[in-house]
C-alpha cells in the first residue's frame, strides 16, 4: 500500500468519523459516492489511480457498513464519453 493511498484512505475514515460525530452517531446516507470520474472540465480534481481503486473501495466497505444506511453510486464509468 503506498504513502499516498494511505493518506487518501485515512481521509475519507477522518472525514466519515467527524461526519458520524456531527449526526450525533446516527447512521448518515450518501447520496454521490464518487470514487472515480472522467468527466470533461474536472480532469483537474483529486483521483485515485485505477491500481488503487479495488483496496479503496475495500477499505471503504468498512466505513459503509458501520456508519452509514447506504449510498448511491454517482458513476464509475465513461462519464465522458
């Protein structure tokens, strides 16, 4: 696991933590959960390299089944296309 996906997974656990604490420990919903995006005009924004994509969405699965009632994926492919 490298430096830098570590840092992004530890990310996402600080930020659902602070979320968690801030809804009173009452189970959240996400709404866009975007974890990969093509999408013209936005090449600029934080990504995640497709080798690290699987142990992202891994990690994450944790997160999900302890803190939230679920989510709705925004999209995972050809955005822009």
């Amino acid at each position: 696991m490298g430096k830098k996906f570590l840092c992004r997974f530890l990310s996402s656990r600080t930020y659902f933590d602070r979320l968690f604490q801030s809804s009173q420990q009452k189970k959240i919903y996400i709404d866009q959960f975007l974890f990969t995006d093509n999408t013209p005009g936005f090449e600029h924004n934080a990504q995640l390299l497709e080798t690290e994509k699987a142990a992202y969405l891994d990690g994450m699965a944790e997160l999900f089944k302890a803190k939230t009632l679920g989510y709705g994926i925004w999209t995972y492919r050809d955005y822009g296309d």
